[in-house]
C-alpha cells in the first residue's frame, strides 16, 4: 500500500502542540530521521541529508531522490551547521540526481569558516569534496508484505580532507589533503498499525567507515564498522503543512587519526562521542517539493582529560538547518 502524507497524517496541530509539551521530549528528539524518510513521491519534496544523500542531518535513509513518473529527478539543497567558537561554521551545497526508483548520485562541495580559538581552530581547513551514491535492494513492502522494510547500499566518498589529524601532516604547496569514505546498507520502514493519525518511522543501519564525524574531524586510524538509527513522528500542521520531530544517532570511530595515544603524532588519545541531533523538518505545502529542517546536535565536549585542564571542543548543543528543493 501507497503511503502518503496526505493520507497518513491526519492528526491535528493540537495534537503537535500536545506532543511538544509531553513530559518526555527525547520521543521528540527520536523523530528527526522520519523527516527523510519517506520516498519523494510521497513527500512532494525529497529531503537531502548533510553530505546530499537522501537522509536527515547526518546519516542515510534507504529512499533515494526518486520521484512519480520522472526517470531523472534533481534536487538541490543548502545546509549550514554552527560547530561552536572552537570547530567553527560549516555551509555546503548539495545536487542530487534521482535515477528512476531505485539509483541516485550526487556531489556536495563543503565549505568551513574557521573559529576563535587560536591552539585548536587551525585543526579545521576549509572545504572538501563530497560524492555519493545509493542503490535501492528492496522496495518497501515488496510483493505486498507489510513487514518488509526498504533496503538499500550506497557509498560515500571524500576527498581533499585537512581537518583534525589530516592537517598534522598536511602540506599546503603540495596540496595533500586525504582522502576518506563510507560504505553502508539501510532499512527504513513507516509503521501505521501502531498509530495511523502518528505514524511511526524506524531506521536503521550499519557503515563502515574510516572518517571521523563524516569527515569533519578528519580521518579515523582504520577502517570500522559503526551502526546508525532513529524513530520519528509524523504530524499535520496548519494549512496543510506538514511537520515532522525527531532524532538521530551514529556511532563514531574512538579516536581520531594522528591523537589515538599519547605516543602518536597529536600526543594526545582524543575520544570522539556517539553523535545524537534533534531534529523538525517542516513540509510547508503539498503543492510545493520544498523541505525546511532545523535543529541541535551533541556533536563533542570535552575530549581528553576534564574540567580546566580538558580539551573542550564546545560543541554539545549546536545548531544546524537546511533547505531542500526538488525541481
């Protein structure tokens, strides 16, 4: 069965508002991932995560940017994150092409504004180059199985990368930013049977990776396999809007390349959080394919050692937007 938000929202904005005030608010941090993952045919307006894949903030969804009755579907979109006074800002750019139902391909450019602090602010360079790619394995639903999830594998590859322990060794004459990637399969599934006017959306997955916060802490020492997931709540809002709360969360590689102990090139053993957000993703109008998302993300406080003497990165509670439009 065809799920539309149309059809499959049909609570009220009291309802919203209600939900928004319960006395447990991580139910709303739990939505952000369901933002992105209904298909673009069902949301009238793909949703573009971070690095221009299909996804939410930061990890990838099991749709692609496909869209009804197109074989080439593309959407842009332009998403900026605050990391706070020590990391810095970030602003990128996505496209994103939608290949029939089942393939997209797409290419973001990152941009970085350096921070205040004058010892760990040079550890962040600005710009790399981002290119992505996913495959749909199982349609959602196959065969008319209710239980079956979408499935899907993509890959992410960086290139140019400067930040962190990469710029320990880097050489601006020569230019020799590294490299990095992901390689990941997904399952996302909209359940209506627990509540149709609320449904429910869950997502999983696993990628191996050797980058460190997407490539924005560098690359990792090795290549690792790191799991990733959400559950999100889809509501009606005013006007025929549609609005959507929830979050995210994504295991990262422990340590940084070059600050894994006291030994290695940073001298340091630097820990790297599990990255949690939370998120909103506003669907304005049906007739438009225009998404706006917001919200905050617990990307990294302090990394070694604690108190005054503490690296603090200052960044546990930042915020991030995007916009998305599909032409």
């Amino acid at each position: 069965m065809v799920l539309r938000i149309s059809s499959i929202c049909k609570g009220s904005w009291k309802a919203v508002v209600e939900f928004c005030q319960s006395p447990y608010p991580w139910l709303m941090a739990l939505a952000g991932l369901v933002f992105g993952l209904l298909p673009a045919a069902h949301l009238h307006a793909q949703a573009l995560g971070w690095e221009g894949e299909t996804g939410v903030f930061v990890t990838p969804l099991a749709y692609t940017a496909s869209s009804e009755g197109e074989k080439i579907h593309a959407v842009v979109a332009y998403h900026y994150f605050n990391a706070g006074p020590v990391i810095g800002e970030f602003h990128e750019v996505s496209t994103e092409v939608g290949l029939g139902k089942r393939l997209e391909l797409g290419y973001t450019h990152e941009f970085h504004n350096e921070g205040g602090d004058r010892s760990l602010s040079p550890l962040w360079q600005n710009g790399f180059e981002i290119f992505n790619g996913k495959a749909i394995l199982v349609q959602e639903n196959y065969k008319k199985h209710n239980s079956i999830p979408a499935i899907s594998v993509g890959f992410i590859a960086r290139t140019g990368v400067r930040n962190v322990g990469d710029y320990l060794t880097y050489n601006n004459a020569t230019n020799n930013g590294k490299k990095n990637g992901d390689i990941y399969i997904v399952a996302s599934k909209i359940v209506t049977q627990v509540a149709k006017k609320m449904p429910l959306v869950l997502n999983a997955g696993v990628r191996g990776t050797n980058a460190e916060l997407w490539g924005m802490g560098g690359n990792a020492p090795n290549w690792q396999a790191r799991p990733f997931g959400a559950v999100a709540f889809v509501f009606t809002g005013p006007r025929r809007s549609t609005i959507i709360f929830g979050s995210e969360a994504a295991m990262q590689p422990h340590h940084p390349l070059g600050f894994t102990s006291l030994t290695d090139i940073g001298k340091l053993p630097l820990n790297i959080p599990t990255t949690l957000t939370y998120c909103a993703r506003i669907l304005p109008s049906p007739k438009h394919k225009l998404n706006i998302d917001f919200g905050v993300a617990q990307v990294a406080g302090v990394i070694y050692g604690s108190g005054s003497t503490g690296i603090n990165l200052k960044a546990r509670h930042q915020f991030g937007a995007q916009v998305t439009y599909g032409f």
